[in-house]
C-alpha cells in the first residue's frame, strides 16, 4: 500500500473503544481530529504519550479537537491503563490492524536483532472535513503534543 499524503481523505474504520464503545472515524466529521498510533498500553513512552495528551485536552477541545489514540490492545486493556493513568482521552482497540494498515504504520520493526511486525509512532492530524491535514512519522515523544497542539492552533 502506498503511502498516504496530506489532502487525502483518512481511510474511514469502525472499532472497539475503551468502556465498550466503538468509534467510526467518519463519524467525527465536523471536528479536527488528532489520531495518533501508539506500539503498547503501560509502556514509558506510550504512558508518556497519552499522558500528554490528557494534560492538553481542554487545549485541543477549545481548538474543535478531538483526540483519538490507537493501539493493538484490546478494549478491556485500555479500560485498566485509563484507569490507572487517569487518561481522559478516547483509545480504540485494533488487534486486527484495521486501522494500522489503512494508516501504513504497522511495519517490520526490530529490536535487539530480531524482526517483528508492530506500529511505528504515528499521529495524523485530521480536518473537519475528514481530509489529512499534517502527518508525523517515527514521533519522539518528548515535545509531541505540543507540536500538534501549535499545528491545530494554525489551521
């Protein structure tokens, strides 16, 4: 699958959240929406991650923002690492990487010599009218958010 690009519109997904909704990407038309991929609930980074964008939600909700993490974790994982960090942000569950291939961030990876299949660090910024607006890749976690939140606040 090729790459998408800014100006593409997002490809569309409906899956399990955490709390046991689902979320239908297309749905969220009408709003900004910061959809970010993340390898692994309860890892430092991800922790980090979500962390952040907890602390800068009412930020990004006075920007018609809403943010959307996604992991392979089932629904009922995110439930615990919501509850344990005090997250207030939606997470979807995506085991079957529906999402992640759409989104061309499931990828070989490799750690300590060994390869494996897994989600790269990805945040898509998408606009109300369900078109990509800015796409990070490989993201580094310290900083993040608040280079999304100066990219929303330019729209």
């Amino acid at each position: 699958m090729s790459a998408l690009e800014t100006g593409q519109t997002a490809p569309d997904f409906t899956l399990a959240t955490d709390g046991g909704g689902s979320l239908t990407l297309s749905s969220l038309q009408g709003k900004n929406v910061v959809l970010y991929f993340y390898p692994k609930d309860d890892t430092p980074g991800c922790t980090k991650e979500a962390i952040g964008f907890t602390e800068a939600l009412s930020d990004f909700e006075a920007e018609n923002t809403v943010i959307v993490g996604v992991s392979p974790d089932t629904a009922a994982k995110h439930d615990k690492f919501k509850a344990k960090h005090d997250l207030g942000i939606t997470l979807v569950s995506d085991p079957e990487q529906v999402a992640a291939n759409g989104f061309g961030v499931w990828v070989e990876k490799s750690m300590y010599g060994k390869t494996y299949m897994g989600v790269e660090r990805s945040t898509f910024l998408i606009d109300p009218e369900g078109k990509i607006a800015e796409i990070w890749r490989k993201v580094k976690v310290p900083g993040h958010v608040d280079a999304v939140l100066e990219r929303v606040k330019s729209a």
